[in-house]
C-alpha cells in the first residue's frame, strides 16, 4: 500500500511538463499533504539510485521576496520578515 502510494507520486513527478508543489501533488492524487510532504525525502533518495534527480524551484516569501534555499523540506515561515505568504517550493524529477 506505501509502495504504490509513493510509486503515484513517482510517476506524477516524472510526467509532469512542470515542477508541481505539495498542494498541486496533493490535489491531482487525492493524497493528504502532509503524507506527501513526508514521502518526498524518501522519493528523492530511492530515486537518486535509479538515476533521477529531484529538481527543486525553492520557495520564496511574497512579502519581502527572501528566496529560500533548495529543500526538501516545506517552509511554513519567512525567517527575515516572518510572514506566511510564501510561495511554495516545487517539485519534479528528471532522469540524469
Ligand atoms: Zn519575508
């Protein structure tokens, strides 16, 4: 049951045309977000095996405009003005 869950996520990241963020992954699937949120790490590492890379367009806070580092990890703050309106960081993975 893990397996395909992650396996669908998988394929949307290698077949998307565009990087997508959580809420777009969670949207098309049907997956709750924060399971997502949590499968990316392990999706990225399995993949890196088979010869994939996560490709990151990080966040970046639409209030000051602070471009966050490329992460994995979903930013929810702002660390220079504190606000929450942030765009979220996208994800998709490329062969090579
Ligand atoms: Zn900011």
């Amino acid at each position: 049951m893990g397996l395909s869950r992650r396996q669908k996520i998988i394929e949307l990241l290698i077949d998307t045309d565009r990087p997508l963020s959580v809420e777009e992954m969670s949207a098309i699937l049907h997956i709750d977000a924060e399971t997502i949120k949590g499968d990316l790490p392990r999706i990225a590492e399995a993949m890196e095996r088979k010869g994939y890379k996560m490709e990151i367009v990080p966040a970046r806070c639409k209030k000051c405009g602070y471009k966050f580092e490329p992460s994995l990890h979903i930013p929810t703050k702002c660390p220079r003005c504190h606000s929450q309106w942030l765009e979220p960081p996208r994800f998709r993975l490329i062969k090579g």
